[in-house]
C-alpha cells in the first residue's frame, strides 16, 4: 500500500488483479523498463521476483513496492520515470 | 459497515478547535466519538472524548510520512471494545483532530494498515482549516491544504478571504471549499455530497512559480493498462515521491466502470471499482498536487509506459 513499505504488507496496491497472468505480464513488462539500467527482474516460483545486475549481484524482491528502491541500490542512480532517454527507450 | 473517521487538520491558530465544537454541537452531527490530540476547548457535551499522544511508530523500512501512529490505533481499537461492552454508546462517526504542526499522511496510513482499524473503520473526508488572515504561509500548511477533501476557510469576518480562495483553487481545484465564521459550518457542507467532478474544473496551467505547489491535471482519451499504470506509478513516487503531495484518478482500464485512484504522499488507497461510468465522457483523468513535476514529462512518461504494454504480453 505504501510505495516504500509495501513490503510490509499483505498485498501491494498494484498487484491486487490479474492472477498469474497479470503477474507474468507484469514482470515482462517490468524488465522493458529495468533493461534500460541493465537489470533483470525474474520470478521465482510465482511468490517472490529476483533482481539482478550485469556484475552477478542479485537481491530478493517481494513486490513493486520495494522493488524500485532495490533497483537504485543495484543500478547507482536515481530511477525516474520523467527521464526522456528512459521514455523514448520504451 | 465500516464507521467513517473524519481527520481535521489545519495551522496552529487556523480555527479547527472552534470548528469542532460548533460541529459537536450542531442537532444532525449525530453521536460522535472525538479523538483529540490535547484537551483544548471543545465542547463534549454528549460525545466521547479521548486524547492521544503524538507519538508515532516507526516501521523498520519504513519512511517517516508512513509512520504508524500506534497511538491511534490503539484508542480506535479500545472505542471499539468499550462500545462492544456497553462501557460507550454506540457512534456513527469518529472525528480526530492533528496538531497544528501535523503532517496528516501517518494518520491516513494507520487507518489503512493497522490490523482491526484497517478492517472496523474507513477515512471518510480529511477536512483542513486555513485561515483567512495569515493564509498559507507555511509549508505544514501548503500540505495539509494539498491533502484535504473538504477546505474550511475560517476567519472570514478578519479578512478578505479572495486570496486564500485563489491560492487553495490552484493548489487544490477538485475540492470545496466553505467559508467559515467562528465555526459555522453545518455537517451536511463538510460530510455529506462528493467532490466536484473533476473533469467540469478548469485548471490554470500559468507557469509554476519556484517551488509553488500546485494542481496539474492529465487526461487520457485511450485506456490506461493497470499493469503498465502501476509500475508507472510506483516508480515515480519513489523516484520524486517528497514532490507528490496528492494523487487521485478515475481511470478508464478497459472494464465496465472507471476505477477510483487516491494517494496521498506515498501512501495509496486500495483502487476502488465503480460499476459504472457517471456519464458519457470515458477518458482518464489524474490530478497530481506536486511542486517542481511538468505536466508534460508526466503524459510523455505514462504514454510511453502504457505503450510499452503492446508486445509485453503474457499469452
């Protein structure tokens, strides 16, 4: 429910639809954009996603609401949604 | 049915003690438990009264504006165990009442994730005084302005409310706004009717001073992938969280009826479904209340996510 504690809770916000489907689109869709910063996101056993960078590092990821501040830790750099390269990348 | 809690808020001195005890005693207020944070001049008369402190709870991992008021999880779980002993009344609403200096967000994540409170009580309306006299000139005050579904201007007998009035329309369009003399306000103007719809409003999108908040709002005729919104979403307050003071949608995602988006700072209600649309008029509209974002990197970023859905699916 919250951005940077969702993790705390039961359910994020904006995973509550789709079932497994949605969460195999969601991943798909997640690493369009984490491709970008050179990370890879993969989901292990349908419960928790695996977040990984081009050195091998790799941490542990229960949902979107801790997974963005996960990635800036891995990447080194602030991750915004407004930076043009990102946007026209998509 | 969950009861309804009505946060009030406003700067120290902005009249939100004597707005509660007009309130209190108004005949249709109905029985109200009040949970104030100092024993101040409200009137209780039949009501409940309880106080609680200040302090707060932080959660490991947790950012400060998601702190969980303990507190006041704890006083709205003993209401509901006086009630069910016969100790209290039965009550149809509870109103809390901040500290002048209060940032209203952990209060509103309390009610949304503490256990028993999550589930007994819903946040009805957060309802922000602003005096008229010395306005907005603080940023606690700019907040809790940003954050408000009802706007109380108070002290409009001291001064000339139109700046007041015309700062709040651009900082917070989609919400009304009531003027007030030593509390006069009746409870139908602050808890009855919903927002204005807030694709009838006109924003005024005149450059942006330095550092001034202000609403922005984005339409979209296509609809929205929930998915791609989302993650959009959840990036983008981590990314410029401490600049989104407010977010609230109606989004077009493809069903039958749109869906109700509301947040505030980072915290974000659970999306509601309305099981149709209010009109004919089927686009996405998002009202952002932030300083320092342009409306334009917003639709450019969220087109380009809403794209990237095209060949990102799962079949």
């Amino acid at each position: 429910m919250c951005v940077l504690c969702g993790v705390l809770l039961n359910e994020h916000w904006a995973e509550q639809e789709g079932g497994r489907r949605g969460r195999v689109f969601r991943v798909r869709l997640l690493n369009r954009v984490l491709a970008f910063y050179g990370l890879r996101l993969d989901d292990w056993g349908g419960r928790i996603w695996v977040l990984r960078d081009p050195k091998g590092r790799s941490v542990v990821v229960t949902d979107l609401g801790s997974l963005w501040a996960k990635a800036e830790e891995l990447a080194g750099r602030r991750l915004d949604p407004l930076d043009p390269e990102l946007v026209a990348s998509l | 049915m969950k009861i309804p809690v009505v946060l009030v808020t406003g700067f120290l001195g902005s009249g939100k003690t004597t707005l509660l005890s007009r309130l209190l005693a108004h005949p249709d207020m109905g029985e109200t438990a009040v949970i104030v944070n100092e024993l101040g001049e409200v009137g209780i008369d039949h009501h409940l009264l309880r106080r609680v402190d200040e302090r707060t709870v932080l959660l490991p991992s947790g950012c400060v504006c998601c702190a969980l008021r303990g507190d006041l999880a704890n006083e709205l779980r003993d209401l509901l165990a006086r009630r069910d002993s016969g100790e209290i009344p039965t009550f149809e609403r509870v109103v809390v009442e901040t500290t002048g200096l209060a940032n209203p967000t952990p209060i509103v994540y309390t009610l949304l994730s503490a256990p028993v409170v999550k589930h007994q009580y819903r946040l009805e309306a957060v309802v922000t005084t602003i005096d008229a006299q010395h306005g907005l000139r603080h940023d606690e005050s700019v907040s809790q302005a940003a954050v408000a579904d009802r706007l109380v201007v108070t002290k409009t007998d001291l001064a000339d409310p139109a700046p007041v009035l015309a700062r709040l329309r651009r900082l917070n369009p989609a919400v009304p706004i009531v003027e007030s003399v030593f509390g006069d306000v009746s409870p139908s103007a602050l808890f009855d009717g919903g927002e204005r719809d807030p694709r009838d409003l006109v924003y005024d999108d005149s450059p942006a001073h330095e550092h001034e908040v202000r609403a922005l709002c984005l339409t979209f005729d296509e609809p929205l992938d929930w998915t791609a919104f989302g993650i959009w979403l959840t990036m983008l307050l981590q990314a410029r969280g401490e600049d989104v003071l407010r977010v609230k949608g109606l989004l077009n995602v493809g069903t039958a009826g749109p869906l109700v988006l509301n947040g505030v700072q980072h915290v974000v209600h659970p999306p509601e479904h309305l099981p149709e649309w209010p009109d004919d008029d089927r686009r996405s509209l998002i009202v952002f209340i932030g300083r320092g974002i342009e409306q334009q990197a917003l639709e450019r970023s969220l087109a380009a996510f809403n794209r990237a859905t095209v060949g990102s699916d799962a079949s």
